[in-house]
C-alpha cells in the first residue's frame, strides 16, 4: 500500500523508528531501514517541533497540522518537507499505536517565500529609512491600510483615529492648500503624470504643520478602467521646505543686495572663452538687451588701454594659480562714452560637466574712487595744513617760552628748566646755582627818555647775559628789567662772584642812544646749593632774598644769600602779618606828650604819638613797625585809627574837665595824596581850632602836586590847623612856607639840644622863631629836656615848649593823673641859663 502513494510515506512507532517506508521515503530521507529514527535524519532546530507533533499524532485521530521541518544530509544542504501524521491504531499488538508519516518535498515553495519576505523587509526597510508612509486605498469598498510610518508622520499611532473620508482630512490641512489638493488628488487618481508627486501641509497630533510629499498611483481598475486600487507613499519633507525657504529667503536678499548695490554678475567659460553677463551687468557697461552670452573680446573693449594689460595680467595670474581675482579698472561706457571706475571680484570653479569656469560680480566704484581722490586731496592739504600748524605750534610755543623783546626765555621756561637742571644735578653729584639780576636806574631811564631807550636797555642786558652763558648754562627774562641766569654750581663760590662782577661791570659801561650815554647798573642776588636735595623753587627765592639785600646795601653789587639774612626776613615778613592783623584788631593806640606854653608853662595841648600794642612784644614805637607799615602801604590807615581814637581821648578830657586845648597827630604824606580824604574827614566830629596835624618838614619840596594842595584847603576849610615837624632838619623853604601858612612851627630837637651851652645853635633857634613870628606863625620847640631849656627858650621869645624835662609820652590812662598833679611846673622854674 505505501509503495502505490505518489509521495513519501513510512509508518512510524511511538519513537520515530520507521516500521515500514516506502521507495520514495527511503530516497529522500536516506535512512538505512528499517530500524533507523526520523528524528536522527532532522535538522537539530527542527527535532523538538517534529517530536510535539508526533505525540500530537499518537493521542489524537485529528489529522492535525503539518510541521516543516529540514533534513540535514552530507553535503549540508537544506531541504524542507512538509510532515503531516495520522495514528493508524494498535495494529502491532496492544499498546503498539503506530502513526503514518507523509513527506512532501517543499524546499522550493519555501525558497521562494523566502525571497518574497526578503524583499518585503527590504522594501519596508527602505521606506522606513526614507521616512516615507505607505498608504493603501481601495476606492471601491473605501478600504484604508497605511505603515506605521505613515501615522508617525502625523504624530500618530495606528491606535489613533483618522479621518474616515475626504471632506474630513481636508479639515487637517493648511488653508492655502484646502482647495488645490482635491484637484492634485483627481489627477493623479486619473494618471496625470504632473500629479504622480504634489506636496501639501498637514496638522501634526502636536498642531505644528508638516511638510507632506505625496507619490501615488492606480494599480487596479475595474473591467470599464475606472481605478478600484490606489497605492502610495507619504514623505515627511518639512526640514527640505525649511532648507528651501531659506535658500528662497537668502536668493531673495542675495538679490535684492545685488539689485540695491547695483551689482553684476558674470560667467566666464574658460574653454570656450565665451562670459555671460547679467542684466545688470549690462546696464554697468552700458550695453543694451537683456542678460545674455557674450562673444570673446566684449570685455576688453570695454576697458581702458591704460587698465588693460594689468587688468589683464591679474586676470590670467589668478585662474593659473586657482586663486581670487581682484580686479579694478576704467571702461568707457559703451551708451554715453563716460569713464567709469569698476571693481570686480571673481574665483574660478569646475562645474559638473568639467568645464573650468570663472564667476564673479563687479560693480561701479566711480564714486568710491572720486571720493577717495578727494579725500587724498583733502589728506595732502590737511597735512600741509598740519607742517603749517605743527611750524606755527613750534612757533607758538618759542613764543610762549621766549621774550619777545629779548629773545630770552621767559618765567615759563624758567620755570621747567629750573626743575630740568635740578634733576640734572641731582642725578650727576652737582650743585646748582641762581643769579637773580635786576637793573638798576631802568624805570628812571625808562620815565625820562622813553620806551625806546628802556627797550635798547633790555636788549643790551639780555646781549650781556648771553655772552657769558656757558654750554650748559641758562638765562632767562622773567619780566621788567629782572632776569635770571642759571649754571652748575661746583662749590667754588669765588667763579660765581667773578661770574657777578663781570656781569655787573659790563652794566655799568655807557651805551648810545639817540646821541645820549645812558648809564645803569645791575645788583645780582646769588644763591646755590648742592647734595640729594636740592629744590630749585627755593634755591630762586634765596636768589631773590640775596638780591633784595643786595639793592638795601647801595645796588651795583652782588650778594650771596644767607642764611641771617633770611631769618631777618622771614622776621619781617612775620610782623608784616602781625601789623596787618593788628590793624584788624584795632592795636594801635596814641600816646602823649604834653605841650606848655613858654611863658606860664600852661598846658598848650599834646602831640599825639603813635605806638603799637603788641600782643606779645608790648608797646612798640614807630621805629619798629614805620618802615614795615610803608612797605605795606598801611601808614595812612594807622594814621587814621589814630586819629579817630586821639579824638575820642580828646572828648574824654573835655568830659572830665582837664581842659586839654587842642590835640595834634602826625599825617604821612601818603594820607596828604589820599583823594577821598576829605570825605574821611567828614565822618569826624571836632570843634574847630581843636585838632592840628603835624607834616614833617622833610615831605615838602617847593613844588607840591594839585591833591595835596586840595586837602590841605580842605584842612583849613575844616578848623583843623596846620603844623610843620622837625622844622630845620627838611627841605622846606620861605615859599613853602608862604603857599603852606601853617599855623605852628616846631624847631626840631637836634636844634634845641645844644642852645644852653652854644651861642651858634642860640642865634640859629633864635633866627627861625623871629622867621616865624614875621610870618604869623607860633614856634614849638622840641627837646626840652632842663629848667635852662625853658629859660633859654623864653628868653628868645618861643611860644610853647615840648620835651621830656616837662613831659614824657604816656597812655591815655596815665594823663588825667599827670595833668591833676602839674609836676611839670617845677621842673620850668629851677635853674639857670648856662653862660656862652
């Protein structure tokens, strides 16, 4: 029975061994019969698989299913058979079930879905890594099927819901393309070949669009060709949209760059020397026509002869050496003839053919150019302008620096070289010296013979000075007729006041001006110093000091600076502060010195006498503060302090009864010069006939200047009676006397001492009084110091009498104590007059 089967069959034992196979089996399982196993002639992977299925097959009369399993032969070559077994029964004896084995050879079939499964992981493979959805659509029963690509695209999940017809997808879409995709879609359904691919945006899950291209196609129609099946793919194509808009978007500034700056493109074929030109590229060169390909040769003659050959020169040099090509040149415009300035910048490439080419733009620069050319211009100028300023800054500067009479150096240069030279000597161990000079007569020379002669006078000193610089050495003018001259000092003290002496000697020779010899001098102030420290700013004004004490000690000298010197200075300088603060403090208060009448010895008046109160020096009379108070120019405001307060004693002695007649103070002739004296005056109050003021005799000359005759009117006009100090020691003569009409005369002390015992100063004393008297003017000898004085003095008929033999100076609040008691009386009547 099994040899008439047209197909593999044995009978098999509950383990496999074959009882009986027919031919066909034993061929194709090559196993040696009939004790050999099935399994043993199996694939090891396919035993387990083959052994469930005949257990299967002994407990069950169902066919069952088949199993494929593989043989394993010799030549390792697979063969698949299909296996199906049915049990047979106990035919063997009880407990004998055996089973019937049926072996078809599939090896082929197998083979074959092999491949198709291949290409199908090979396909789906492909299309999941081209992100592209696979759908299908059967038209007629409205069947969908799509990948799970496909519903990624979306943001989906093929868990997810999708819209079920046309009308409902179109609500996904972007509303720019709800309207055209239908059509897209009935085109394509139709076979339109323009339609096999269109694009559109989609929403994704997450509302963002998506970028979708759409390949489709009818793969089934019906039996009158209308489409029942249409397959396709979705790609996701968002990033390329992205890419493309970008690539629009830079093309669309490229362009309008190009448009604004008016910038040509050309492309030159470098094997067949033909260039394409631009529209705008045209315009530059004045062509007409569009943009098109131009013949060999356009472009050079368009170009300047002159620009050609280097134009060309670079051109050649860069598409040799594969290098950029920067080019500038002229042309002249092929449409009006005008010479314009171009500028071209190009690389060479090789494009996909093979074919070396040249690309570049170029663009007009004439403006550029002409604007650079100005400016260029405009630079030669400025710089020409700037040697002018630089010329005219030294020039400037020379000036600041220098006299412009002199041609010296002025303070300001003084000034750094003196801190030059200080570090100079610093540096190298060396001394440092200063000659402060100063001419001597050049305002009197000046005031009489003109600005001319006081100029000739400074160039003459500054051609002095200069002679005897040495190398190193400086001079400068630091203004009027000072000048300064600075040298290395090298402690020889003796080369620095030969170095003075010729300076002064050369002064003092006589120099020609306008047929006259003018004559001056200089006085020179010498100081130095040397060591680590040495301050220039101090060392100049020890020279001033130097210089200072050089003109107090006659002038046409020189003197060193020392050191006594300076402290007597710097103690000047100190009560200069303190008198200055004193008149602030109202310090200064008079004194008195008591007047009689010569005859009965009764009280005439008091000269007011100035003294200062110092605050920690005491009383201190003139002598100590007049020359420092004239220095400062304060004597007519001490003056006036004095005044004021004498005035008030006045009026106190007047109150208590003391009969004091008048009261005089001394005035300075800066206070006779005061304009706006007479309005000081008027804020006083006295009776007239009451107040003297006493003028030395030595500040009048004959001749005396409008002011002082207006205020002295003014005194008279006042009450206030005029009184000549020091009378015999001055300048005054009959006539000032006579203009003057003072109402007293004082004979100074010096005539005075001597009339006891000497008949010469007797006539003399006697003569101005009689002179006086003639006059109508009262006499007030000064000096009375003995009882022979006042005898003396009454004999020659003198009116009033002063000295200390009858009164000493005394503060005010020693006076009424003085004047209650009368002492002085006894002191006029005991005595005799000495014989001559």
């Amino acid at each position: 029975m099994l040899d008439a089967l047209p197909f593999a069959a044995a009978i098999l034992n509950a383990d496999g061994i074959v009882l009986a196979a027919n031919p066909r089996f034993l061929a194709e399982f090559r196993l040696p019969y009939p004790t050999s196993s099935v399994v043993e002639a199996l694939c090891d992977d396919d035993r387990p698989a083959f052994s469930s299925r005949l257990i299967s097959a002994l407990v069950s009369d169902d066919v069952g299913d088949t199993v494929d399993v593989r043989l394993a032969d010799d030549e390792q070559q697979e063969r698949w058979f299909r296996i199906g077994m049915r049990r047979l029964g106990a035919h063997l004896g009880p407990g004998q079930t055996t089973v019937l084995l049926q072996a078809t050879d599939v090896s082929s079939l197998i083979a074959e879905l092999n491949e198709v499964t291949d290409r199908e992981n090979r396909w789906n493979a492909a299309l999941v890594s081209a992100a592209s959805g696979v759908w299908d659509h059967n038209i007629v029963t409205n069947a969908m099927s799509y990948s799970e690509v496909w519903y990624k695209i979306r943001g989906l999940t093929p868990g997810d819901p999708i819209p079920l017809s046309t009308e409902e997808w179109l609500e996904y879409l972007h509303p720019e393309d709800k309207k055209r995709i239908p059509h897209c879609i009935e085109r394509q359904l139709a076979g339109d070949p323009d339609y096999a691919v269109f694009e559109y945006r989609e929403r994704h899950k997450d509302g963002h669009w998506v970028w979708i291209e759409c390949r489709g196609a009818c793969v089934e129609w019906d039996a009158q060709g209308n489409p029942v099946r249409m397959i396709g793919t979705d790609t996701d194509v968002t990033q390329r949209k992205r890419a493309e808009e970008m690539v629009a978007q830079m093309s669309r500034r490229l362009e309008l760059a190009l448009e604004t700056s008016n910038i040509g493109i050309f492309e030159a074929d470098l094997e067949n020397l033909s260039v394409y030109w631009d529209d705008r590229s045209m315009q530059l060169y004045g062509l007409d026509g569009p943009a098109r390909e131009l013949p060999n040769g356009t472009w050079q003659s368009l170009v300047h002869p002159e620009d050609l050959a280097l134009a060309e020169s670079h051109t050649e040099i860069a598409i040799a050496q594969g290098q950029n090509l920067t080019n500038q040149f002229r042309i002249f415009r092929r449409n009006d003839g005008a010479v314009r300035y171009l500028r071209s910048r190009a690389t060479t490439f090789t494009d996909n053919e093979g074919r070396r080419k040249l690309i570049g733009v170029t663009w007009d620069v004439s403006e550029d150019v002409y604007l650079h050319q100005a400016l260029d211009h405009a630079k030669k100028q400025a710089e020409a302008h700037n040697r002018e300023l630089e010329s005219a800054k030294a020039r400037i500067e020379h000036i600041a620096l220098h006299d412009h009479l002199t041609g010296l150096p002025n303070r300001r240069y003084l000034d750094e070289m003196l801190d030059k030279l200080a570090a100079e000597c610093i540096r190298d161990g060396n001394g440092l010296a200063v000659l402060h000079i100063d001419l001597d007569r050049f305002k009197q020379i000046n005031d009489t013979l003109g600005h001319g002669a006081g100029d000739m006078m400074l160039k003459h000193a500054a051609g002095i000075l200069k002679s005897n610089v040495r190398a190193r050495d400086f001079v400068a003018r630091i203004g009027g007729d000072e000048f300064v001259f600075l040298a290395r000092f090298d402690g020889a003290q003796q080369r620095l006041a030969d170095l003075a002496d010729r300076i002064i000697n050369a002064m003092r020779q006589p120099v020609t001006f306008e047929g006259n010899d003018v004559r001056f001098g200089a006085s020179i102030g010498i100081a130095h110093a040397t060591g680590p420290d040495i301050n220039a700013r101090q060392i100049l004004l020890n020279a001033d000091i130097a210089l200072y004490n050089a003109k107090n000690r006659g002038r046409n000298r020189h003197e060193f600076f020392s050191r006594d010197t300076h402290n007597r200075m710097i103690a000047a300088k100190r009560l200069s502060d303190e008198l200055l603060c004193g008149l602030e403090r109202g310090e200064f208060v008079p004194h008195y010195q008591f007047q009689f009448h010569a005859r009965s010895l009764d009280l005439a008046g008091a000269e007011t006498l100035a003294r200062w109160h110092h605050p920690t020096r005491g009383i201190l009379t003139p002598d100590k503060f007049l020359a420092i108070a004239e220095d400062l120019d304060v004597v007519s405001e001490i003056d006036a302090m004095i005044l004021e307060k004498s005035l008030a004693d006045f009026a106190r002695w007047k109150t208590s009864g003391l009969g004091v007649p008048k009261v005089s103070v001394n005035v300075s002739s800066s206070r006779l010069h005061d304009p706006i004296l007479r309005r000081k005056l008027a804020s006083l109050s006295f009776e007239p006939g009451t107040l003297s003021f006493e003028l030395l005799e030595s500040i009048f000359l004959d001749k005396h200047d409008d002011q002082v005759l207006e205020n002295l009117n003014h005194l008279r006009e006042l009450g206030i009676d005029i009184e000549i100090d020091d009378f015999g020691t001055g300048h005054a003569s009959i006539v000032s006397l006579l203009r003057l009409n003072p109402s007293t005369l004082k004979i100074d002390r010096e005539l005075v001492q001597k009339i006891p015992v000497s008949l010469e100063q007797r006539k003399l004393v006697g003569s101005i009084i009689e002179i006086g008297h003639s006059l109508g003017i009262k006499v007030v000898a000064e000096g009375v110091e003995t009882p022979d004085h006042v005898r003396v003095l009454q004999s020659l008929g003198c009116d009033m009498l002063q000295g200390y033999g009858l009164s000493r100076s005394m503060e005010f609040s020693a006076t009424e104590a003085f004047i209650r008691a009368g002492s002085w009386r006894g002191a006029g009547l005991g005595g005799s007059v000495t014989a001559v």
